[in-house]
C-alpha cells in the first residue's frame, strides 16, 4: 500500500496537532509554515485542517526529511469532545497562545493538562506565543511563557505568523527533537500515524478500531 | 416664425429619454451580465442561466407561445411597452403589467429563443410572484421553493417557509401587520437584552425572559440606549457569546462582516438566538448558517431599493418629457431654451441623468417628484401616487443618493461583496429601517432554521455525530468502490474529514449565491428530512469530485475534500451545475432509501412530480 503514497522512502511522517483558544492564529501559523501565506481574516476553523510539509533537516546525520502532517484543530470549547481524534497518535503537539491575551495562556495550560492526562507520553509538546509582532499589545511576558513551559517541560517559541518570525525555526527544532527522543525514526509505516486517529469517540466498534490498530 | 409642435426627431429620441429606456432594459436583463446590458447591445446567450434569467422574465406567460409577430414590433412600441413594464410591476396589478421583457430581447438579438428552461423559469416566476402577493397556497410554494426560488422573491419565500409570514395570508394588510409586529417583537429584545435596557413590563413576559432567569442582573441603563454596556456589567454567559462573536466575527471575508452597520446586526441577531437557547449558545458555524438569511433579507432590501430608485428616475424622466413638451407648445419665442432642453434630452450617459433632473427642478418647482425620502419606508407600492402628486417636497434632490453607478450596481448579490469600500457605499443607499428590518426577519428565519439543527451544536453534538456516521455508511452503500480506496486504503476518516460539509452545511463549500439555492430545497423540504437530503447532496458533491479523490494521496484527498470545490474555481460554477447536483442527490435518495428518508419521503416527492 506505501506505493500509493507520494511519501518518498526516506520522508518521515509526523503527525502534529495544533492546539489551543480560538483565534489565537493555529490556522495562520499553519499556513503560514505550509503555504507561506498569511490571509488577515482567517476564518474560524469547523472541526479540523489538515495541512502537511516535507522539511529537510541536513545537518543531521544521514540527511533527513520530516514529512510533517499537520492537524490544525478548532479552538471553541464546543469542539473539545473532538480534539483526542486528533492528538492520539501524535508525535507532536504545538500548545498555541496569543500573547495580546492572558485568557488565551489560561487556556493552553488547560490543553497541556489534557494533553498530559490523555495523550501518548511521548508526544513532545511546544508552548508557542503567537502573535509577537503586536507588542504593543503584548498581555503576556516572554518570562511567562518561559516559566510556563519549564514547569511543564515543554518547547518554547515565540512566534509571528503574519511575519513569519520562528514559524521555520520552530517546526525545524521540533523535527530535531522529535528524531532525537525517538518519537519518530526512519521506516516506520506512515499509515500507523493515521490509523489511530480520528475515530470519534463512541462512534465507532472498538473491533474495527482494534483491527486498524494492528497495522502498526 | 415656426411653430414647432413636435420636437424634431432627429434629435430627440421617440419615446423616453434614452437613459431612462436604456435602464428598463437593464432592469429586467441586470445579472444576465455583470456589466450591464445597454440597449441595444447583442444578448449574449450564454450569459442565460436558470438563476438569472428571471430578472428579464418577469411576467412572460402570454410569450410562452412565443408570437413571432410581436418580434417585429418596432423599437417605439418596444420602448413603451419597457416603460410599461416598470410602471407595471409597481402598481403590483398582476393583469394590467405588460409583457415586455423578453420578447424585447428577442428582437434585440434573434439568437435569443425561449428554451425549456426558460418557461420553466418564467413559470416558477409566476408562482412566486402570486407568493409574493398573498394568493398562493402553502404547497405549490414547497414545490416551487424545491426547484430554487427565484432570487428577487426568494426573501418572501423564505419568510412564508419559515412561518414569519402567513402561508395562507391572503390579505397584503394581515401579512404586512404581521410582519411588523413580529419586527417589533424582536427590536424590542434588543432593546432589552443587547443594550439592557430593562423595563419591567410584567405583560410582555417571554420566553426570552425565562431563558435568562438564571443570569446575572444587570445594570439599568436609558431606555433605546445605543451603545451596549460593558462585557464587565454582563453575566458570564452573555459575556461568553460576545467575546467569541468578537473574535470570529471579523475573521470572515465578506465585507458584510466588516462593515458595522451589518457586522453589529448580525452580532445582535447571535447573542439573542444564542441568548435563547443556553444549551447550545454561541457555536463556531452558527454565524455561517445565520448569515445566509441576513444575506436573503439584506440583498431583498436592496432589490427594493434599486426598485424605487428606478421609479424615481422613471418620475423624473417623466416630468422632463412633460416638461419638454409644455416648453415647446407654449414658448414660440425661445428657440433658444428648445435648443438647450433638446441638448439635455439627447443625454445619454446615465450620469448625466441627475443632471437632467436638476434641470426639471430648475424649470418647474411644480412638476412631479418622487417623494420619498431617506428616512421613510422604502416600500414599494408607495411609489405610484409620487407620480401625481406635485405636493412632494422636492426630496429627489435632497435624497442623500449614492451615485448613480452604486444605484444600478445594487442587487441580491450585493452581499457578497468582497470590496469593504464598494460595500459601503452600497449600504449607504440603505436606510437603517431597511436594515433593522433585514435583521429582525434574518432573527426569525434563521432562528427557526438552527432550531431544526440544534442537536449539531448542542454539547457532545449528538445530531452531528449521527449525521456523521449515516454519511460514512450513505457513501459505502452508494459508492463502495470509492469508500474502500478512501477509508480502508488510504485511511481518512470520510465523516471527519467533510466536518465542514455536514456542520455548516455546505455553507463553505460553495460559492454564496449557490449556497442560498441549495437552501431554497432544504427549507422546501423542511425540518423532517432535510438533514436526510443533505446528506444525500454531499454524496452527490463526493461523486462529483470522485475523479480527483481516486487514486489520489492522502494530502491530496484531505485537501480536496476540505474545500472540493476551491474558490478559484467557484466562477465555473453556476445554477445549472447546482440543479444537477440537486436532481443527482434526488435520485440517490430513491435509490438508496435510508430510514429517515422514508419518513422524509413525502418532502422529497415533491420533487418527483416536478422532474
């Protein structure tokens, strides 16, 4: 079946999901890491995006691709039932905020409990401060997010998705992190990163859950 | 010295003055083009589509026999009867309108020809026309509805479909005191839970009052205050709904969300629905499906607009004509004036025409005016007596009009502006009555229609995981071929990935004005089996787009599926390719009979004996 994916050999799949308060900027800081782009008014994302971008990593050693396969998620809390289809399974996680919002940090320590209580222990999980070209309205310190994401053990990066400031670097360290504790490693078959996701809760028969499991 | 008792016709054109004929025609044909038809310009016949068409149908029964001998009518009966044509349509006297517009066309460019499609159009034209008039009954209005209104009756159709104005309403007067007290209803709520004015009036308890019991008291302010109180003096639930209208609002591409004379009503009109139902509140989708009545019932206040300022020009050019002759019989002596005022006649740049109707003003304070001005109802049946009446003020003068190019630019489709200037502009034509009134219809419309989905939204969104899965097991039943390659082979998880299709019912997907004649069926349908129907459309829009997902890699079905039809393309699509995909999805649903289409049987019937 890998034949009928456009996944070169070495390309290694990784899923990440993008979490966090509403309109915090998970879509633009997508696109904008995908596609280059940043549309100002981005509307509300409705259950989840998929978005997905090859990197090259080559200062490791051997060279490698990371195919990263991005879940961009809705930020209401009305959606939140949904959010494990998409972070079960997943090698990454970015925990996004917007710093012109306290409310907005509130939040995404809320998602790194969830995530902590519910996700795969081994999902490495990035606390980003998106919107850091609107200092001027700047409600959380840089400090608060470090000191944050120290307790929590977590990555950190401040971030512009409209300028593009860290939206590379970030995605590029993350890929280095994620080869470096083994979360991902060459050869392992792309379709276990999808098969154990998006099954909505209660939905489905656990048999056919199972079986789909078993691909791993 | 010569007594000129008719105006030499050389210069001035029979008729009426050109510029006021070359918009009788842009009125019936506005939207066969987007840049208007201007007489006698070629038709082009494939600008016809089904959607369109209806403008220049208008009143066409008597051309379904499609006398040729009325082809050969000379461009003065022709001008007349165009004349006739607008005049006819505002005195709503169905009998008396004359049947202009598309045998004008058809002597305008012989490659026009009425096809099928055609008199079907001309024949749902009638139907909603009688609608519009009170006479027609619930039924035929379903079936006419199930094959898309049309969109200059759409608003009406609406309104009786979601029980706002009367089905049965055979009296205009029953109908019009209906919908104001229903208007007045809801401004009323505004005052009283968007601004917080709160006037105790123990008669006028509702069940709004009783949804909000449980909030917190919130601080007196003026009675019709105009600016709403502070997020802090709000309980935390309204407090809730108007941060997430704030956040999301803005974020959509419409210039209606950017303006704030419709991003505010709009907000007004989701903080009470949500205000009503606290156990669904305010959810991300809502506001696209809410929006779409907004959208029916703002484009409907600026067809009437566009109707009344066609019938003030029709006035002003009237009193010029008048007034033209009145100066040639009775001045024997200024050969000069009959000069300047035959330079004015042969005007035909329609921006000159505000021009010509300085000049009427200028020559005669007495002639006729149209008199309604920007703060009085902008109605339409009150443009009849203006003609006559030489009491006006002279408020055509004075009228605060956008220009002239807005005015002609001003239809249904204006709402799907993407120009926030050009917007505004357009909504400067408006008077805020209009738009309170687009609002409060929008409050009761929309209302009715989420309260059919309200399961989608409510917490866990049974309704939504159900349709989900029905739609997972639809499309395995239908198309087993595609199910296994995408979900056994490529492992995406259909119902997931088209979220967006079942959540905001299409609503994304496709381009506005499509959008609301999808929606045309499912109100049609009604709240029994329109979410049966829906699904059988996404399964029909999956067929359509089957090519592209077959044997394609996992991005590329997740892309394709997320928007299957990208707004780069949305040009290409048009009402034909919408109807098919309705009829598609009708005879799926024959075929493929799901327990809640049984019972939703009866509603999609009406279809059959239409096709």
């Amino acid at each position: 079946m890998a034949s009928a994916s456009p996944t070169r050999a070495k390309d290694i799949p990784a899923k990440i999901v993008v979490l966090g308060e509403s309109a915090v900027g998970k879509s633009s800081l997508a696109l904008r890491f995908v596609r280059r782009d940043f549309i100002p008014n981005q509307e509300a994302t409705i259950g989840a995006s998929f978005l997905s971008r090859s990197v090259s990593l080559v200062d490791e050693s051997p060279p490698v691709t990371i195919k990263f396969e991005i879940w961009d998620t809705a930020g209401q809390e009305r959606y939140r039932a949904l959010a494990p289809m998409y972070y079960r399974g997943a090698a990454g996680a970015l925990v996004v905020y917007d710093i012109t919002s306290a409310d907005s940090l509130r939040k995404a320590e809320s998602w790194i409990g969830e995530l902590r209580r519910n996700a795969d222990p081994q999902t490495v999980v990035v606390l980003v401060g998106n919107k850091c070209d609107l200092e001027s309205m700047r409600q959380v310190s840089i400090q608060q997010g470090q000191d944050l994401a120290e307790k929590e053990e977590l990555l950190f990066y401040e971030t512009s998705a409209k300028d593009g400031t860290n939206v590379d670097a970030l995605f590029t360290n993350l890929g280095k992190t994620l080869l470096s504790r083994g979360v991902i490693a060459s050869g392992v078959d792309r379709r276990s990163t999808m098969s154990r996701n998006l099954q909505p809760p209660g939905s489905r028969t656990p048999k056919s859950e199972q079986q789909k499991r078993c691909d791993c | 010295m010569v007594q000129p008792t008719r105006p030499p016709p050389t210069i001035v054109p029979p008729g009426i003055p050109l510029p006021v004929r070359g918009e009788g025609v842009a009125y019936y044909v506005r939207g066969l083009e987007d840049h208007r038809l201007t007489y006698p310009t070629p038709l082009k016949p494939r600008d016809v589509t089904i959607d369109d068409g209806f403008r220049h149908h208008r009143r066409q029964q008597s051309l379904l026999n499609n006398d040729k001998n009325k082809h050969e009518e000379s461009h003065n009966e022709l001008d007349d009867a165009l004349l006739d044509g607008v005049v006819g349509s505002s005195a709503g006297d169905t009998n008396k309108r004359r049947v202009v517009s598309s045998f004008s066309l058809a002597s305008l460019d012989p490659r026009f020809r009425f096809s099928l499609r055609e008199a079907d159009i001309i024949q749902r034209l009638e139907v909603a026309e009688n609608v519009v008039i009170g006479r027609h009954p619930d039924e035929g209005l379903r079936q006419l509805v199930w094959r898309g209104a049309p969109p200059t009756h759409r608003a009406e159709c609406w309104r009786v479909l979601l029980d706002l104005s009367p089905a049965n309403g055979r009296q205009e007067d029953l109908r019009h005191t209906l919908l104001t007290r229903k208007r007045a209803e809801y401004h009323g709520f505004v005052q009283r839970y968007y601004y917080g004015t709160h006037q105790h009036h123990s008669s006028q308890i509702t069940d709004l009052a009783e949804a909000l019991s449980g909030m917190d008291s919130q601080p007196s302010s003026p009675f019709f205050s105009s600016t709403p109180p502070p997020l802090s003096s709000r309980g935390p639930q309204e407090r809730q709904i108007l941060q997430q209208l704030a956040l999301d609002l803005p974020r959509h591409k419409l210039s209606l969300f950017h303006d704030p004379r419709t991003v505010t009503r709009l907000e007004r009109v989701l903080f009470l629905w949500s205000l009503r139902h606290p156990a669904v509140g305010f959810v991300q989708g809502i506001d696209d499906i809410m929006v779409q009545f907004f959208f029916v019932f703002l484009g409907d206040a600026f067809e009437e607009r566009y109707k009344q300022w066609m019938l003030e020009r029709r006035a002003a050019a009237v009193a010029l004509r008048e007034q033209r002759n009145d100066l040639l019989s009775t001045s024997t002596t200024a050969t000069t004036t009959r000069n300047s005022v035959q330079r004015e006649l042969s005007f035909d740049d329609d921006n000159q025409v505000a021009s010509q109707q300085h000049h009427v003003a200028a020559v005669s304070s007495s002639s006729a005016h149209s008199g309604n001005n920007s703060t009085t109802d902008t109605s339409f049946p009150n443009f009849a007596s203006p003609l006559v009446s030489s009491a006006a003020a002279p408020s055509l003068l004075v009228f605060p009009t956008p220009t002239t190019s807005v005015m002609q630019s001003l239809s249904w489709r204006s709402v799907f502006s993407r120009d926030d200037a050009a917007f505004s502009a357009t909504l400067d034509a408006l008077t805020s009555q209009a738009l309170d009134d687009a609002e409060a219809d929008a409050y009761w419309c929309g209302g009715r229609m989420l309260s059919w989905v309200q399961e989608n939204f409510v917490s866990r969104q049974p309704g939504l995981l159900r349709m989900m899965n029905d739609f997972n097991d639809l499309v395995k039943r239908i198309d087993p071929v595609l199910h296994t390659y995408l979900c056994d082979e490529m492992l995406v998880a259909l119902p997931q990935a088209c979220f967006q299709w079942l959540h905001c019912m299409l609503t994304r997907e496709l381009p506005g004005h499509l959008v609301l004649r999808l929606w045309d069926t499912y109100l049609a349908i009604g709240p029994e089996g329109f979410r049966a129907f829906h699904l059988f459309v996404c399964s029909a829009l999956l067929q359509d787009i089957r090519k592209e997902l077959l044997g394609a890699p996992f991005d590329v079905i997740m892309t394709t599926l997320k928007s299957p039809k990208p707004e780069e393309g949305w040009a290409l699509l048009n009402v034909e390719w919408l109807d098919a995909l309705i009829a598609q999805a009708y005879v799926l649903s024959l075929k493929y009979p799901t327990p809640t289409t049984m019972s939703s049987s009866s509603a999609t019937s009406r279809g059959a004996s239409l096709a």
